[in-house]
C-alpha cells in the first residue's frame, strides 16, 4: 500500500500496509524531488518503508555543521546551522510524524538518515550528534567540508550507528576547485575509517555530482533497507 501524508514541516510517503514495523528513512531535501525520489525508490526497493522528505530553505545553511566561507566567487557562505535543523527534526518533525503513524498502526523498525550533496553531508555529521540514527546514506556527500576529517577523528560516532552507505561520482574530483577536488580522497578516507568499526559500504557511480541525484540516492537507501 502507498499513500502520503503532509504536516507542515515535511512529505511523509509510507510504502507499507497498517500494523507494521518498517524503517523509517529521513532525507532533507529542497523539496521538489521528494515525489521523484518516492517513486524511484519505489521502483528499486521491494522493501516496505517510510520516507520522511524534510524541506530545506537555506540549503547551505541549514545543512552546513560550522561556518565557512563560500566555496566560489560571489556564492553563498555556509552559516553553519546544522545542529538547529537537527534539533528541529528530533524534536519537533520526528515526534508528531511517528505519533500519526503510531495510529496507523505502523512503527519504526530502525531510523535511517539519508542525504544528497551538502544533505550527505548532514546525514553524517547527524550521527556524531544523535543516538536516534542506526543507518546512513551519504550520496556523493559534501565530504570536502572544511574540518570535517578532523571532527570525524576527534569526535565519536554513536554507537547505535551499524551501517553507512557512501558514495561518489567518478567524475566529481575533476574540478579546478582544488577544496571540492578533494572530495574524493576525504570521501575514501572516512568511510575507509569508519570501516575498521561499522558496516560501510562505499560504491562509484559514473558522472559528475549532478548527474542522476535521485536515482543514485535511492540506490544507496534501497541498500541499507536490503542490508
């Protein structure tokens, strides 16, 4: 069975009959592709589940962990507000969706953050911060972030955490932005790190970063959903 719900804050899609335990899977998005990233989920994952679609306004804003200085001239800087989003979606967002749900008769098997770009990035960098999360999807993930090796090897993930997806376009270090061209190496190195401890999976895809963003998300959801 598949239906949506809409709160004020979020798309909800529930693909799963009433009376079930599912995985409930958390993606920030920019709000447009959340139907598109739904039906492409649906069409490579038998899985029963529920996608919680969050939009975001202020894309490097909302998703950034700390400030940092625009990446190109005349772009936007990042402020940094990562951990109010978050706080918005643990304490506001999550409880009122698992609450409707709850009377639906469908509850969450496990809780599963996933994110595209700087949404990647955020999906990481949520598992340092909550214990609410078990699995991630950080798809072609914003790991050039200035900082974000170092956090990840001064800081400890949550020990709920026991899978994590990565993945990356083949093309995406070719840039002459030498900050961005390092997304590869950063890339390989957390989850190479990560991997001594936690189930990681990492995978290349063929293109650069905006080549097939909802279906290469979807793969790395359908993923841990199948794993």
């Amino acid at each position: 069975m598949k239906q949506t719900m809409q709160t004020e804050d979020a798309q909800i899609f529930i693909s799963a009959n009433e009376g079930k335990n599912v995985p409930f899977v958390l993606v920030s998005t920019e709000g447009k592709e959340a139907q598109e990233l739904f039906d492409v989920l649906c069409s490579v994952c038998d899985r029963d589940f529920v996608l919680i679609c969050v939009p975001v306004d202020d894309w490097n804003g909302d998703l950034s962990p700390w400030t940092c200085e625009p990446v190109f001239k005349g772009g936007k800087a990042f402020a940094g507000k990562a951990d109010a989003h978050l706080s918005k979606i643990l304490n506001g967002i999550l409880p009122l969706i698992e609450e409707e749900l709850n009377r639906k008769g469908i509850q969450a098997s496990c809780h599963a953050i996933a994110g595209y770009s700087l949404a990647g990035l955020f999906a990481l960098y949520a598992l340092y911060r909550t214990d609410r999360f078990d699995k991630a999807v950080c798809a072609s993930a914003s790991l050039w972030y200035p900082g974000l090796l170092a956090y990840t090897r001064e800081h400890t993930i949550s020990s709920n955490v026991k899978q994590i997806y990565f993945s990356l376009g083949d093309q995406e270090s070719h840039t002459k932005n030498k900050l961005m061209a390092s997304v590869g190496e950063m890339t390989r190195t957390i989850s190479d790190e990560l991997g001594k401890d936690l189930n990681v999976f990492y995978e290349m895809n063929e293109g650069n970063h905006f080549k097939d963003p909802e279906r290469r998300l979807a793969k790395g959801i359908a993923h841990i959903l199948n794993n």
